[in-house]
C-alpha cells in the first residue's frame, strides 16, 4: 500500500471539503429579504395609518437590532408597511413607545434641515440604478433629504407626523412617507425592483436602539446589506402584526392577507441554524376571495435552543413570493416562570420543560420551594410544559423563598433555574370591616313598602321596585327619569318576574331578590342599593328551550334625555361620545352610558360584555321616538336549550348628591397661586390646590427612614396652603402603588392590570417601578388602609388622584375577565371618603384626574372633576394655530361632560393652554395675552352653565377678578337660572348663538347676567338682550353695570407677581364694548367667543 498516496488523497479530499464548506452560503445568502409592493389607492396623508390603504400594504415582520439580533422580537410593531398607487412610493410607520420613556423628538424643519440622527428618528434608503437617496424624519415632525449624500438635493417628497401624549404616559408616534417615483427616477415603476433600507433609531431606551431591514453592519447606508422590493402591478399583499417576542418559545403572530385577484395563498415559518438548515414550524394555507381580506393568527411553540433564525415566507396564488425575512431570535435560559399568587395561597409554576430537554436530554427535572427557615414546602417532578398550582399555606413564615428547577439527587443536583419570591405575610388591609358609614353629604338610605314594593329614597332620588327587580320608577330632583317600568325582554316578549323580597336593609344598603318563570325558561336574581343611589343587579337565566334575543329596555321620557355621554377610561383608555339625541344613535359596548339634559339624566353601566353572547358590533341602542326615548341593550341574540346566561348591570341617577355651599367658588387649581387669595372676609379665589410629588406612595419613603424627606414636603406644602385659607390635595395617582411598598412588589402578578402599563419615577438616581394595580384586586383594600395611615399621621382635608377612572383589566389572577373594575374603583373611593370622616373631615376634597370620561358609578364619591386631558399641544390639535376651546368644543360638550350640573360633582374643566410652542404656531401673540384669550374662551362656554373652569395653566387674573365678582354678589346664595329655562324672564332680540344665563339674588332686587357666545363660528356682533322685571320677581329696573370691564382698582395688586408664566396677570382685550341699558334692554358689542357679566339693580 502506498502511504503517501493514501494520505496525499485524503488531504485532497479534506481539503476540497474545506473549500466547499468555505464556499458553502450561510442563511442570509439562500434566503434574502424580499417584499412584493402591492398596488392600491393612495392613503390619506395626514400622518395616521387607519387610512383603509393601509389594510391592502405589505410589510416586513420586523426591523433587525442591529446590537443585539436576538432582541429584534422586543420592539412592538417595529415594522414598515409599504404599499404603490403607480405614482409614489408609501411607506407607512408607528412606535407606541414604553410607559414613561423620555422622548428626543428633535425639532421641525426651518430654514436648515434638522440633522435627524441625533433624534428619535428614522431613515429610509433607496438605491436606484447607483443613485442613493436618503430620506429622514423624526418625532417632531422635522426632516432631511439626500442624493449620493449630498444635502443640496430638494426632490418632492412628503413626510407627515402625529405624535401623541396617551394618558398611560407612552407617546404614539406615526408617520407616513410619499416618494414620488420621479422623484427617483423612476419613469416606469411597475414591475420594477428596488433596493432600500428602513431604519428606527431609538432614543428613548436604557441603551440606544439600531434597527433597520439589514444585518451584520451597523451602518444603516451599507448598500451592500439592502433588502429588495418588488413593485407590483396587483393588489395581491401580506402584512404582519402583533408579533410577540419567540425569546420563551411561544410565539404568535397575525397575517393578513389582501386577495388581489383572489387565489390561495401559502405561510411557512422555518427555524433555522446559520447556515440556513433547520426544520419547518408551521406550513398553512389560505384562500381570500378577489378583492377580500383575510386573517390567518400564527401560534407556535419553539423548542430547538439551537437555532438562532426564524425564516418567514409568503406566497401568493400561483406561487409568486409575497414576502421573505430572516430574523434573529434566541432562547432564553430561563426555565421556569414563577408567578405568587399569595391573596389565594397559591404559587403558579409554568416550567419550560420542552425547552430544557432540547437542551439537556434525559434528564428528570422537578421543582421545589424552599422556606426562610430552610424547610422545602413544595416539591413534585414535572414531565411537561403544563401550568402546576403549588399551594401555599399563608400561615407559612415571612421571609425569602427559595423557588428551584432542579434535577439530578444529593451532591449531583444541578439548578438549572432559581428564583426568589417574597412573602410577607396576611396583611391588615385583608381583613378591612364592611363600610356601614354614610359620608357627607350623602344621607342615610331610607326604604318603606306600599302596595307589592318598595321605594328607596335616597338623597334628592327615590328608586320604585314592584312586581320586578328591575325599577318601575326613577325620579331624581323631583323629575322623572323613566317614562314606564325597565323591562327585560325574551324573544321580544316582557319577563314576568315575582315582587322582589327585601333580604336586608341598613342606613346605606338595602339588597332584595326576586325571580320568574315562563315556557321555556327561568330566571332569578339578586339586586342591591346604596345611599349613593347606584343599583346593581345579577340575573340568571336558564334556557329549558332555545330562545331569542334577550335585551334590556330603559324608557325614557324624551325631554329628559337631550344628550348622551358614553365612555370607556377617557384619554388614552378607551373613547367617549358625546352626542346630540335628536335621532336614533348606535354604539359599540361601552361600560358607562350616561342620558340626560342639562341638570341630570340616567346612568346605565355594565363592567364587561365578556359574557354577552350577541355578534351585534353596536349592541346598545338609543331610539328617540315621540314621547319617549329607549336605551335598548342587547345581552345574546340566542340561548340554546340547556344553557345558562348570566345578565349584570346598574343603573345611577343623577346628580348623585349636592354641589357644596360654596359652589361655584370652590375652585380647584394647581398649587402656584394660593399665596395670591385675598384675606377674609373675602373667599380665597383657590379653594383647594395640588402640587406634584411623583412616586411619594403614601408618604413614608422611604420605609427605613424616620422623617423621609417625602413627608417633610407633605407638611411643608401642608401649612402653606393651610396659611392661605386653601385646601392641600397632594398628588397621587389612583391604584398606582411604588414597587418599595414589600407587600406590592410581592402580590405584583396578581394586583397588577392587564395588560400590564406600570410607570417609572426616580428617586436618589434610581428608576423605579411604579405599579399600576386593579381597584378589583386586593390593591384596591392595600391603598385604602395605607390612605388611612396616612391621615394618622398627618392632618390632611383633601387629596389630588391621577388617572381616576376605572381601566380596563383582564386578569385572570384576580377575577377580571375583559372587565373595567367600576364597582371596585368606587369602592376606593368610597373609603377614602370614609376616611376622612372617621378623621373628622367632613368638608373633604377628593379630586379626580377624570380625562374626558365622567364614568359612572365609579365617581359617586368624588368631590371634584379636572377634566381635559386629551387638549394638551403635545396630544391634540386643539389649540394649535391659536385655537381656542370653542373651536373645538361644542354647547353640547359645555352643557355636559364639561358642567358640573348633571352629575353634582364640580367639575373644573382643565384647559392646559401653556405658551404655545412655535412648531404649533406659537410665538406671534404675546404668552399673558395669548392665555388671556385662551381663558375667555373657556369661560364663555362654561359661565352660562354655572360652571367654572380650574384655573391650572389658564390666565389666572381672570378668576381673581371673577371669584370676587361672584363674591360680592353672593352667587353661591343665589337662585341659579339658566338659559334653557328662563325663557319668560330674557329674551335675545339680536344676536347669533348668544346665551344669557341667571343669578338672581335670594336677599336683593339684582340680578346677575352672564352673557356668552357660544359657536365655533368667529362672529363679532352687536346684540340686544330683553330683561323681564316682572317675571323676575322686580317691581322695575334702576341700572346695569357690566363688572368685567369695570373699574377695579383692587387688581392692581396683582402686578407685583413675577412668575407670569404660571401666574399670568396682564389682561387683554375682553371683547366686550359700548355696553348700553335702557331699560328692558340691554344692548352691546360682543367679540366671538367672549362673556359679559352684566349687573342688573332693580327695586321691588
């Protein structure tokens, strides 16, 4: 045997394997990134992506962290949508950044482009034939372009932003791009191919973000890593969204396919090593019609630790490639997903087995729970991904506890996951007493039988209930509020039902039952009211046969019901509506549905539609219709045979108790301006104030410090505005509670909302957790006891809560199924109230930060609304361009969400008009001036209403001038007469969309006329107003005096103020000239938007 020979062959043939394998192309090289550009119509170019174009574009799966591949997963919807209508080029974008990030939005584009890097920015690249484009924008809207990296090109192209402040504190940030084709160069783009590259930078993270279509470089203009897109000449589309992060396995994912010519289209997902070898997850097909859109949802659970690559592909009818994209991802070593939920005695123990054995096959893991005290007091082997519950007594010791996934024995166990929990034991605020207290200025329930039922009498409203558990009467102020008994109906036909049985009764609950049958079905049910006026009810029908439509009817008479408010969790929670009754209205669930007019109405609320069974998308119905008006609520369109449905809601009639003695004057503002309230015996113009200290908790942290500086601030803010005649309302916000609270960061899994939206404060350089937790989990006891520790220790008459309304939750954890927690939010609420009683507070403050929602019942116990959260410059368009409210806002708005009349809670309607920054078209009106008229505006729409708006970032001069106006005439003594009521005492003779409301007052002949304009239409106008003496109660007129333009030498004072920005004090032009009075007529000339107070002195 020749030797040499043999081993001269064997080195050839390593050798030529090694080319090969060297030669061998890896993942990147056998499947490219490619999209096929869809042709549809053009969208809308308003920088909004709910255009109906943009159902028919095609996107990418993600953009690649250029950093850290793995993570590309972690950024949400972090994809470009791109789409063609033969013309332009569009590509569509948006971010819905983390709670609490700290944008760089960068500035606009002036007279030099903003250099857009720096920025929360993206670039898109274009690589046409050698000639290299670059188009940038950020989050202020500014933006940049480039040819061959000169920035002297200026080819047409468009850019259009919206950038929005939600109430969950996160920035939603969209945008939209045009690129006209012969912009680059492109005569006949149809069937082309491009190269681009689309890239997000972002700012606002712990580490900057690099994401962009391309891998391997970090350098977004690398034209040698651009991906390619094909422009179509169809329709045919895939887009992707709701991609989760793979990094524990599970995955998910939604197609939606656009069906072009219709045709069967074909989904793959590959997991895949780097060299593009691997095994398929998932092979589906789906047919869309010609012209119809398609949803596919994606589900998978990934199991091979090898793999680093997911390969996404998508075809088309005929086979044509929609779509391909590799993306990066790996597994986490993290194989056990421990969850306490210590409220049940329970700790949940989602192990990752399938996982763990693609990485360390053969082995038999099992998990175990190791006490403070070293005892193990739960152990069991697992042989599956299935979820375990350990049970976990609660007498157990406080203290640290070991949680294990372990496998081996003895000295040969190895731990493969360890974690930590915390327990601290029951709590105090788990055993809180019921709440038998009737705080002021509720009064205590009174309930008496006649004939078959019962009336319940409550503070200024009286509940009927005969032969049902459903109402047969509500009158509230002397008015009725139902034109017939509420009726629940089957198959169209009324429920019988038996007169209800009174189970208990008390000074602030009464709860009966009743129950009825008929063919086909039966039903019971248990009811319940409380001082405060809220009825709640829980049905259950059971189904003997298959039955119809099951729905709520509420008549009533159609005078009272004018308008509706309906509303999720206002700004950033959910919408809201309000709207004129003059014709039929639909609407998709809403948990609160308020109507009425101008000085009350009827709430309906239900907490979750998770158990309706009705494919109606707008299930509640409003149908005026001669004398009456039907709220029509549909619960299932069917029941079959043999099933129960289980019907829960309430009804609250308003107003809901008594505006204070004080009231109008009880304003509410922010802490700035309470030094400038006059000495008595003048009211002080801020009747309560809030100053801002974020992530305080309760007051005492932090926990290991005796006088932590947190309380030292309480009691200094405290005595100042004690010192000045104003009730303190330190800042907190509702339910959200600091991870340094033990008991919280322990129970975090099952108090926490979800989805969960926690926010972030600082302290000492640390950022930390700010829980946002459910008023229906036991937070919602934890924040009521720490409240009332809190007025243990210091002397507190009133308190400031921010996100105030009840937010939607699904967690499970604690029983919240799709739910908004209306009852638990105002139970918190009603705790509070009590707290301050049993302190010996009765006049309290409690102020809700009620962002455009007034939800009921949760805000029964509420003393205050500041409401306007959405009409901030950062969030809304309202006041850009100098705006002002009336531009936006209607009578309607006025006369209801924004009057505190309906609902007998001051409503200080928050008018956030900083100074106006220049991108918005601010810098051309001086800032006082410029608020000066911002505020006139705001107070032309509520004054008519006996509403006046908080002071906060409103000029403040007009309110000191207004509070000692209303002052010295006693308007909180007067009788109030609006307009829509005191037709036969003030009549307009002249002049368009002017309302004249009235005080008269109790003790003199005076009568005081605030006069307004209320129109989006700017009309300057001369106008002429008929006063009736005699119809007021005035033998004859003697004078008028308009008190806004008058004399007023005790203003002056107010110039020595230097803090203009928060206080503005110089006034402007009030829009109100020649004021004339011949009796009865009053005539003058009146600007757009403006308000006159007018006093008329008579003789009796």
């Amino acid at each position: 045997m020749n030797v040499n020979a043999s081993c001269a062959a064997l080195l050839a043939l390593l050798l030529t394997a090694c080319l090969c394998l060297a030669d061998a192309p890896d993942a990147a090289t056998r499947f490219p990134t490619f999209l096929r550009v869809p042709k549809t119509v053009a969208p809308a170019m308003d920088g909004r992506l709910d255009d109906p174009a943009w159902e028919n574009a095609a996107s990418f799966v993600t953009l690649v962290d250029l950093t850290v591949p793995e993570k590309s997963f972690s950024y949400p919807e972090n994809r470009p949508l791109l789409c063609h209508d033969g013309q332009n080029l569009y590509v569509g974008f948006e971010t819905l950044f983390p709670t609490g990030a700290k944008l760089i939005p960068g500035q606009v584009r002036g007279d030099i482009e903003p250099d857009i890097w720096p920025d929360e920015s993206f670039e898109f690249y274009v690589d046409v034939d050698g000639r290299f484009y670059r188009f940038g924008g950020n989050g202020a809207g500014g933006y940049c372009e480039s040819l061959n990296t000169d920035a002297g090109f200026d080819g047409e192209w468009e850019y259009v932003s919206s950038l929005e402040f939600r109430i969950d504190n996160r920035h939603h940030w969209q945008g939209e791009i045009r690129v006209p084709f012969e912009t680059i160069g492109l005569s006949d783009p149809v069937g082309s191919e491009l190269r681009i590259n689309f890239c997000r930078t972002w700012r606002c993270l712990e580490q900057t973000g690099l994401t962009s279509l391309q891998s391997g470089t970090q350098n977004y203009g690398a034209r040698e890593t651009f991906v390619t897109i094909a422009l179509a000449a169809s329709g045919e589309s895939a887009l992707f969204s709701g991609s989760t992060d793979p990094s524990f396995g599970a995955f998910r994912q939604t197609l939606s396919l656009s069906g072009g010519q219709g045709g069967e289209f074909a989904y793959t997902l590959k997991v895949l090593d780097a060299a593009g070898d691997g095994q398929e997850l998932i092979a589906q097909q789906v047919t869309v019609g010609a012209g119809q859109h398609a949803e596919a949802p994606i589900e998978v659970n990934i199991t091979d630790g090898s793999a680093h690559l997911l390969l996404f592909e998508v075809s088309g009818p005929g086979g044509e490639l929609l779509v391909r994209q590799l993306v990066p991802f790996g597994l986490s070593d993290d194989y056990l997903e421990v969850t306490p939920v210590f409220g049940s005695g329970r700790v949940l123990l989602k192990p990752r087995y399938t996982t763990l054995l693609g990485k360390s096959p053969g082995i038999a893991p099992a998990v175990r729970i190791t006490g403070p005290d070293g005892r193990i007091v739960h152990q069991a082997s697992i042989s599956s991904d299935d979820l375990r519950t350990a049970r976990f007594d609660r007498g157990n010791p406080v203290g640290a506890y070991l949680v294990e996934l372990v496998s081996g024995a003895e000295d040969a166990v190895q731990v493969h996951t360890a974690k930590t929990i915390e327990y601290t034991g029951v709590g105090e605020w788990e055993e809180l007493p019921r709440l038998g207290i009737v705080p002021a200025p509720f009064e205590p329930l009174r309930m008496s039988r006649s004939g078959e039922g019962f009336d319940v009498d409550i503070w200024g409203r009286q509940y009927r209930f005969d032969r049902s558990l459903l109402p047969g009467s509500i009158e509230a102020t002397g008015r009725g509020l139902l034109s017939a008994p509420v009726q629940l109906s089957i198959d169209g036909k009324p429920v019988p039902m038996r007169r209800p049985e009174v189970q208990s009764t008390s000074d602030a609950r009464i709860e009966f039952s009743s129950a009825g049958a008929a063919e086909g079905y039966s039903l019971s049910g248990q009811a319940w009211v409380e001082y405060d006026g809220v009825y709640y009810n829980r049905i259950m029908l059971h189904a003997e046969r298959d039955l119809g439509r099951v729905e709520l009817v509420v008549p009533l008479p159609r005078e009272r019901a004018r308008f509706l408010h309906a509303t999720a969790s206002g700004f950033g929670g959910g919408s809201r509506q309000n709207l004129w009754l003059d014709r039929s209205r639909e609407l998709p669930f809403y948990p609160s549905v308020w109507i009425g007019d101008e000085e009350g109405g009827l709430a309906w609320f239900c907490e979750s539609q998770a158990g309706w069974t009705t494919g109606d998308p707008r299930p509640i119905k409003v149908r005026p219709a001669g004398s009456r008006t039907r709220l029509q609520v549909t619960f299932a369109d069917a029941v079959s045979a043999g099933s129960d449905l289980v019907i829960e809601f309430g009804l609250l009639a308003t107003p809901v108790k008594p505006l204070p003695a004080d009231y109008p004057l009880n304003l509410f503002a922010d802490g700035y301006s309470v030094h400038l309230n006059s000495p008595p015996p003048r009211r002080p113009v801020i009747h309560s104030g809030e100053v801002s200290r974020e992530g305080a908790g309760f007051f005492d942290l932090p926990l290991d410090e005796e006088n932590p500086a947190n309380r030292q601030w309480l009691e200094e803010n405290l005595a100042r505005f004690e010192q000045n005649r104003a009730v303190f309302t330190p800042y907190t916000a509702a339910m959200m509670i600091p991870e340094e609270y033990p008991e919280a960061a322990s129970r975090i899994a099952e108090w926490q909302i979800v989805p969960a939206a926690h926010l972030n404060y600082v302290r000492d350089d640390i950022t930390r957790d700010w829980y946002w937790t459910c008023p229906a989990s036991g937070a919602g006891d934890f924040f009521a006891w720490k409240f009332d520790q809190l007025l243990d220790r210091i002397p507190l008459r009133g308190i400031y809560l921010d996100f105030g309304p009840a937010y939607r939750c699904n967690n499970a954890l604690h029983g919240c199924h799709d739910r908004y927690p209306l009852l638990a939010q105002r139970r918190l609420y009603q705790r509070l109230a009590a707290s301050f009683i049993k302190h010996g507070v009765e006049d309290y403050v409690i102020v809700v930060h009620d962002s455009e929602c007034v939800q009921w019942p949760t805000f029964t116990h509420v003393t205050h609304f500041l409401n306007g959260e959405g009409l901030r410059q950062m969030s809304s368009t309202t006041f850009h361009d100098g705006k002002d409210l009336q531009d936006t806002y209607t009578r309607l708005d006025f006369a209801s969400e924004h009057s505190s009349l309906p609902w007998g809670v001051t409503c200080s309607v928050y008018v956030p008009t900083d100074p106006l920054l220049k991108e918005f078209g601010g810098g051309v009106e001086d800032q006082e001036l410029y608020r000066f008229r911002m505020t006139k505006a705001a107070l032309a729409g509520t004054l008519v209403h006996n509403t006046i708006p908080s002071p906060s970032r409103l000029h403040y001069g007009w309110f000191d001038k207004l509070a000692r106006i209303y002052d010295e005439f006693g308007v909180p003594e007067a009788e109030f007469l609006p307009y829509w009521r005191n037709e036969s005492m003030v009549r307009v003779v002249r002049g368009t969309d002017i309302y004249v409301s009235l005080y008269r007052s109790r003790s003199r002949p005076e009568v005081l006329a605030v006069i307004s304009h209320i129109s989006p239409e700017h009309l300057d106008q001369g106008i002429e107003i008929e006063f009736d003496a005699a119809a007021l109660g005035i033998g004859e007129w003697t004078g008028a005096q308009e008190l806004l333009t008058a004399p007023d030498p005790e203003y002056e004072r107010l110039y020595a103020e230097t803090n203009r920005i928060r206080m503005p004090i110089e006034l402007g032009d009030f829009g109100v000239r020649n004021v004339q009075f011949d009796a009865p007529r009053l005539t003058m000339q009146m600007d757009f938007h403006s308000v006159a107070v007018v006093r008329l002195t008579g003789r009796r």
